[in-house]
C-alpha cells in the first residue's frame, strides 16, 4: 500500500477558485463535486468548468464525483469529463447495485477508449446489502466507500454507532474483492478538530484506511491519524526481525506472540505511508 492516499478533499465544482486552492492545499487526491455541492442551477457552469479545468494534467490525481445517472445530470457529467485527460477517477453516488457500475463503464468506455478508474459510493440500505456484489461488478472498480450523510438518513439511524455495522460490511467486501480498504466519509463539522480525530482513530480500528475531507483544516488531522506511530512502527519491525530468525510461532521478550497473521500485520504496517 505504498503511495496509498490518506487524503481526498471535495470542492464544489462551480467555484474554481476553491477547485485551485485544493489543488495546491497539500491533499493526496482532490475530488470536484459537481452532485451534492452544486445547486442544480449551477449543474451546468460546474460541468464545463470541470471540463476545461481537466483538458491538461493536473498537479495532483483529480477525481470527479458525477451525479447519479438516474437523475437528469449524470449522463452530461460523464460526457463532459470523462475524455478529461487530466481526469484520475470517477466518483459514482448512490450506487446500489451492480449493474448501476456497468452502466457508467459502458457508457463512458467509447468516449476515451478505456473505462477510467472507478470508484462506486455506497449511500443506501440497499447499496450496503449488495457491497460485495458491487465491488466486483467490474475491472475498472477500483474502491467502494460508504456515503453517510445519506445513508444516515436512508436507515434512520441517530447515534454515530449505529453505522459501526454497514462500515464494517463494507471493510469486508472491499477485502474480499481484492480492493484497498475504503477511505471515511467526511466529518461534517469543520472546527471540530478533536472529534475528527476520534472518529478517525475509530475508523482506523475498523479497517479503513484515509478519510474524504471538506476543508483543508482538516488534512493534517487525517494523515496523523492514519499514519503509524513510531511505537507502531518499532513493534512492527520488532516482529519481523523476530519472525525472521526463528520459523513458527513464538513469543517476544515482552510476552507478544507471533504467528503468521501478527507477521502479515506488522509488513502491512510498515507499507503505509511514515512520519516524515
């Protein structure tokens, strides 16, 4: 998972000079949002913006999150954008079911000769129930994620806890899919710095790996969340250096035990990303 990025900043699609500020706000991937972000009478000027924007490389990959094609939008987005050259990814909403991921693939496949890396947004009670499904509805499937706004609203649900489930079920299916682990949704309020952090610290441990951001406050808070520690960094080298002297299982001097799954965490550990 080296090069695995942490951090995925949305900006609005219709307003470019946010778009630019992104680009240089030190993000692993910026996202330009042309659904959720966007009034639906500004659709239009954040397509064509959108568009010329990717007509060259960008410095940093550039994903776009189209609107669904079940709306009046979508079909105009992947048009518009997806022969974008400077184009690294498109972010599919309210997907819930497989077929919805081969639609955009066939669609967009004639406009550039090739499907562009996809990446399908989970947001409803359905979309969760079929995640595996989902994550191997097509090659050019390259991760799944959870939208929670939506999906909060979709189950009812009124305790952060009561998403533990579906996050999980996703961690899973994108695993059995031979997928990277998802990202987080975003953390809706900005100046909550500390209760990023947690909630980070509570994706960490469920599987997830980096987190969408919608302010660049908030990038520094993600990476240092998600990148290992320098105790976890030493343990994991500990373990190896271990493993490497004696076959089989074993215990180390602090009463830690290693077998082949402790010494397949401890690699995974030291292929992310560092503390510089």
């Amino acid at each position: 998972m080296k090069g695995f990025p942490l951090t995925w900043l949305y900006a609005p699609g219709d307003r470019p000079p946010v778009v630019a500020k992104a680009l240089a706000s030190g993000a692993h991937v910026v996202v330009i949002d042309l659904e959720d972000a966007v009034a639906p009478d500004r659709k239009a000027y954040a397509r064509s913006a959108t568009a010329e924007l990717l007509r060259d490389p960008q410095p940093v990959p550039v994903h776009v999150r189209v609107n669904a094609l079940s709306g009046p939008w979508g079909r105009a987005d992947l048009e518009a954008v997806a022969p974008a050259p400077g184009l690294s990814g498109l972010r599919l909403p309210k997907v819930s079911s497989p077929s919805d991921v081969v639609r955009v693939a066939r669609r967009v496949v004639s406009a550039r000769g090739g499907v562009p890396p996809l990446y399908a947004l989970l947001e409803s009670a359905l979309g969760i129930e079929r995640a595996h499904a989902v994550a191997t509805a097509h090659p050019s499937l390259r991760g799944i994620a959870i939208g929670e706004a939506d999906l909060r609203a979709d189950l009812g649900v009124r305790d952060d806890v009561g998403l533990d489930y579906s996050r999980s079920r996703v961690v899973v299916a994108a695993r059995a899919a031979g997928l990277p682990p998802p990202t987080q949704s975003v953390h809706p309020d900005t100046r909550d710095l500390d209760g990023l952090m947690a909630s980070c610290a509570r994706g960490r441990a469920l599987g997830f790996l980096g987190r969408a951001a919608i302010h660049p406050r908030q990038l520094p808070v993600i990476e240092r969340a998600y990148l290992p520690s320098e105790q976890e960094i030493e343990q994991a080298e500990t373990v190896l250096k271990a493993a490497a002297m004696t076959q089989g299982a074993q215990a180390l001097p602090d009463g830690t035990f290693i077998d082949k799954a402790v010494v397949t965490t401890a690699h995974r550990t030291l292929t992310l990303p560092q503390t510089p």
